[in-house]
C-alpha cells in the first residue's frame, strides 16, 4: 500500500493523522464502527476524483466501491498513517484510467495510449484540486456544530438550500442566516490559515 502512497504526497493536519491512527487500528482489530467512520470520513474525498475525470455517478460509484475494497484487503499493509490520503487519491486515480481502457476496447492502442498520456499530464491540477476539497472538509469537521451544518447546507448540498430553509432547519430568523454565515466562513478561513491553506 505504501509504494502507492509515494506518487502522491499530501499532508494531512495532526490530528487528522492522530484520528486516522486510531480509526486505522480499530478497524484492523475488527471494529465494524471504525470502519464505517472511516469509510464516511474519507467517501468524498474518494468519489471526487472520479467525478473531476468526468465519470458520471454510476460509474464515480462503482470507481468508489472499487476503491473501499482495496482499502479494506490493503488496509493492514499501511505502514504510514500520513499516506492514507495520498493512497486513496493514486487509487481511485488508477481505478479511473483503468476503466476508461476498460471502456474503449476499440480504440488503437497508440490513440488510446496519448489519450492517457494526455490526461495524466492533467492529474496533478486535479490532484491538487482533490487535496484542497478535502482540506476545506476537515476544516468545516472543526467548526461548531451549527456553523458546520450551516455552511454544509449553503454549500455543500446541490443545489444549495435557501435561506428560509436553512433558518427553519436550524431554528434561526431567516434575517440571520447572512450574519451567521459571515461569522461561520470567518471562522472557516482562520482554521484553514492554520492548517496552512
């Protein structure tokens, strides 16, 4: 697992690290919980690279069970906890040219081959994209309960909740909700600073 880890280094803040330790070790001693918090912490993360390839959701999903299985055979080889992102990422980042060969079988395998070439050339800016999103995820997980579920529903959910429904939600004023909002994303761009983002 590790020699996959390598081509793609991201760091990943402490404690996230030190969560991803003992997530690691609870699911290597058979704690079904863990896993599932893992899985959950890590999902977006995962399903985005297919979705920055341009797959649609049927095939992002199938890239992304694909992805969970390796994690699980391969969970146990993982000597460094800072790689797990890195290896999630170069993961699903094969998984993605692997099913394109997959879909063209008619192609000449020259043409099929720049194609890749091509695209790979590509990988780092979505890399770096990928990385980012999951910096910008780990920073919201550090934010009071409200405001992260606050910020989730004005930007994370597609499409977007209104205001009135986000108050309701979250028994506000609706009047508040732009006051709020300002206060939350202040406090997300502080912790996103620290983490030096």
């Amino acid at each position: 697992m590790d020699d996959n880890a390598r081509s793609i280094q991201l760091e990943a803040p402490k404690e996230t690290i030190a969560e991803d330790e003992k997530l690691v070790q609870d699911c290597l001693n058979g704690d079904e919980r863990a896993w599932n918090r893992l899985i959950d912490k890590y999902k977006r993360l995962i399903y985005s690279v297919p979705v920055k390839y341009g797959f649609p959701p049927e095939d992002a999903a199938d890239i992304f069970q694909n992805v969970c299985v390796d994690l699980f055979t391969n969970l146990s080889k993982l000597r460094k906890i800072e790689s797990l992102r890195s290896w999630l990422i170069t993961v699903a980042t094969h998984k993605c040219f692997h099913s394109k060969r997959q879909k063209r079988p008619d192609v000449e395998l020259d043409a099929m081959e720049q194609e890749i070439a091509e695209e790979i050339a590509i990988a780092p800016e979505i890399l770096q994209e990928v990385q980012e999103e999951q910096a910008v995820r780990d920073a919201v997980l550090k934010l009071t309960p409200r405001c992260a579920e606050l910020v989730r529903m004005l930007f994370f959910e597609q499409p977007p909740r209104p205001y009135n429904e986000v108050a309701q939600a979250l028994g506000l004023a609706t009047g508040s909700i732009g006051f709020i909002r300002g206060r939350c994303l202040g406090r997300l761009q502080k912790i996103l600073a620290e983490v030096g983002f």
